[in-house]
C-alpha cells in the first residue's frame, strides 16, 4: 500500500524546492512522484513539423523521491507522517501518525 497516493498534498523536505507545497500529479512507478510544481526545469526541446510541435525552451515538471516528501496535515498545520491500520471493516486505511485521523483521500 503506497502511503503518498496521486492527489495527495504533500510538502517537500529537501532540496532547492524545500518548504513548497503541492499536490501529487502521478506516480512515476514505486519511488518516484511528480509534484505540481515541484522539481520544474527547463528542456530545450527541437520542433518537430510531423508532430505539429515548437522548438524552444520549456517548462518540465521532473519526478522526485518520495523519501523527500510528506503529507499535508491540514489540520495541524504541518507535514506529518503517515501510519497504515485497520480499519472496523477490515480494510488497511491510512493515518496521520501525530493525531490517528484517517487520510480522506
């Protein structure tokens, strides 16, 4: 069960974007997230007529560790770190490790 799920807020820990704030994009596979506006680098990219694109610089939202993020807790005001329980029904549901309240996701 993956703790930092697409459409997460999550903040960055370290790093040149550290203290920004952002809602998980995708997963790029087990470790790897892209963060909306996070880890954004330019790539020079060339034009490609059969394609139908421009050639220039853009701007490319790159995927970051996981391990460098952690959870909004609304709530608390500050990043948190997130626990897995069972639930009544018995589902593995997550929470915020400070307070025990369960994730909406």
């Amino acid at each position: 069960m993956n703790k930092i799920r697409k459409g997460d807020q999550v903040v960055v820990l370290t790093g040149r974007d550290k203290g920004k704030r952002g809602t998980v994009a995708e997963r790029v596979d087990a470790d790897y997230i892209v963060v909306e506006g996070v880890n954004v680098v330019k790539k020079h990219v060339k034009p490609n007529p059969l394609k139908g694109t421009q050639g220039g610089v853009v701007d490319k939202t790159m995927p970051i560790h996981q391990s460098n993020v952690a959870i909004w807790n609304a709530a608390a005001g500050k990043a948190d770190r997130v626990g897995i329980k069972k639930s009544q029904d018995g589902k593995n549901v997550r929470v915020f490790k400070s307070s025990g309240e369960e994730i909406k996701a």
